[in-house]
C-alpha cells in the first residue's frame, strides 16, 4: 500500500480546475501522484500538481486537437461562433448553459474574420528532390 497523501490545496484545486469532470479529477490525481512517487514522497503537494497540470495538458493535446480541427472544419458558421466567443471568454469555469444563452441572446452574433485569399506562384515547372 502506497499510503499516499494529498495536501488540502492540492485537493482543492484538483476540484476547482477538473469542474466536476471525473476524468479529469483522476487524470491530475494520477499525474501527480506518480510524480510523488518518483520522488520518493508519500505526500502530494502543489508541485506535484503543477507538474502533473503539464503532463496531463501534453498527454491529452493530441486528442484535444483532433477534436478541436473535426469541430472547426464543419460548414456550420454557427459551430465556429461559438468556438471563437468560448475561447475569448476569460472565465475558466464557463458553463454550457451560459454560452447557449449568450448564443440565444444574441450576443454572440460575431463576424469572424475573413481568412486571406493566399496568391498561389504561378511557375510552369515543379521541382521534385
């Protein structure tokens, strides 16, 4: 038995930052226990945390990332909308609720910048190497 322990703010803002999520919850739990167990800890403290933040972070971009390009690359102008006004929000803690009523409101007619027509070179030859 490993007898870990956590210390109170470790468990707090383990709480505060996986928002209910269990996943997440466990995910930095996990992560920052192995850290302490690397360093040969029986307690769990922020630095854990911060590192297991990191890890947690780089383990999941990929998988967050081919989400995120699925979600963009829809022809839907309303998905894009929404996607752009969450990542403008500077609340941490935003709730699904929040971002529909902002929605329906209203509030969340946005233009979305025009990306730039690209001039393409207009060579006759390719190169291949």
């Amino acid at each position: 038995m490993l007898n870990l322990i956590f210390e109170k703010e470790v468990i707090y803002r383990i709480v505060r930052l996986s928002s209910g999520y269990a996943y997440f919850t466990h995910l930095l739990a996990l992560k920052a226990a192995e850290k302490a167990i690397i360093e040969e800890r029986q307690t769990i403290a922020l630095n854990n945390l911060n590192f297991a933040i990191e890890k947690a972070i780089n383990d999941c971009e990929s998988s967050l990332q081919k989400l995120y390009e699925i979600s963009i690359k829809s022809s839907v102008e309303r998905y894009k909308k929404v996607l752009y006004a969450i990542a403008l929000c500077n609340d941490e803690f935003i709730k699904k609720k929040d971002v529909k009523a902002k929605y329906e409101s209203g509030v969340l007619n946005i233009v979305l910048p025009k990306e730039e027509q690209k001039e393409l070179p207009t060579a006759s030859t390719v190169t291949i190497e």
